[in-house]
C-alpha cells in the first residue's frame, strides 16, 4: 500500500512518498514536523510509532548515506537532532529514509527548508 502527501510551500510543491504493509495502520507520516523548518525553531525531528528495537537510516535523494541512528531499546519515539554522522547540520533539502523493525520496513521523504 502507498500514500502520496503534497503541499505547497511558498509556491512551491513538496511531496512525501510513505510505503508501508497492508497490516499496518498508516499515518501521514511518521515523523514529526515535515516539512521541518529551522524558522518555527525546531531543532529536531520526531519519528513516531517507532517499535522498541529499530534501525533509521536517512539517505540523500543521491542515495549517499547522511545517518544510521540504531535503537534498542525505545519508547515509540526516536529523535533525530537533524545532523549528519559528523555532527553537522543538514543543508535545506529532500532526504529519504528508511526505517527498519523487526519485522517491516518503510521508507519515505522528508524536507528541511532553513
């Protein structure tokens, strides 16, 4: 099962892709805000319904690695300061992840407007 979530930014029009599996429920979108945008002063991004042991790795549209973040033992909220794997703050632009559970797999895009 697929979903498509678009919306227009300062004219502008942005999309999410989220895939997922027909037995699981499905949100807008896993992560919280989206887009994330630096002017509302968020300084992280929340990915929810996450179960406790679970892998996230966002990517560049390029398909080049920016972080893995690994849980063990979670809550079912992992957050992510918006950095990459050297600790620099991620440049304006679409990222992909994927995240990784025990059983399921979903991917999606994300935008940060600075």
């Amino acid at each position: 099962m697929r979903k498509i979530a678009i919306w227009l930014i300062g004219g502008m029009v942005v999309g999410i892709l989220i895939a997922g599996c027909s037995n699981q429920t499905i949100k807008a979108s896993p992560e919280m805000p989206n887009p994330y945008l630096t002017a509302q002063g968020t300084n992280e991004i929340v990915f929810n319904d996450m179960e406790a042991t679970c892998t996230i790795e966002i990517y560049t549209l390029a398909g080049e690695p920016v972080r893995t973040i690994s849980v063990l033992n979670g809550n079912g909220q992992v957050s992510w300061d918006v950095r990459n794997s050297s600790g620099e703050p991620l440049v304006s632009g679409t990222y992909g992840y994927i995240i990784i559970n025990s059983s399921t797999q979903r991917s999606g895009k994300l935008v940060i407007i600075k």
